[in-house]
C-alpha cells in the first residue's frame, strides 16, 4: 500500500495514542493520528492509506492541515 513512499515525505506532529478517535471514529489498529502540515512537493498527489479517504480527502494534497490516520510503520521519529 504505502511501499511506493521512499524517503521523507513530510514532516510534523504524531498524536499519542491515549485518544484512539479521530473524528468520532475509532483508529484502524496499527495506526496512529497525524496533523498533515509539511509535505515535499513531489508527494502532493500521492494517494492517502484507504482508512484515511473521506469526502474530497484523498490524496496527500487533500489532507494538508488536516488529520488523517497513517500506519505507524511508516512513521519515523527524529
């Protein structure tokens, strides 16, 4: 789903998992809450994991400035 991500795609906040909501939804296991604020130009029009897709959400783009949910192996921190 996501091996096409090689490299930083962005940067920002990862959420503690305390509050497994995300707009009144409970979070896919293996996910975690992320605020989408810094993304690298060349990954705008990569397509979001399906469990983040809602109304016209669909793509890195899309979610900027928002929340989404992304899978935790896919996260490093620095």
């Amino acid at each position: 789903m996501l091996s096409h991500f090689v490299g930083v795609i962005g940067s920002r906040l990862v959420y503690p998992t305390m509050n497994m909501l995300l707009d009144e939804v409970q979070l896919e296991d293996g996910y975690v809450k992320v605020k989408v604020d810094i993304i690298d130009p060349k990954f705008e029009s990569s397509p979001l994991p399906l469990v983040s897709f809602y109304d016209e959400i669909t793509d890195l783009g899309d979610a900027h400035g928002k929340y989404i949910q992304w899978p935790h192996f896919a996260i490093k921190v620095i």
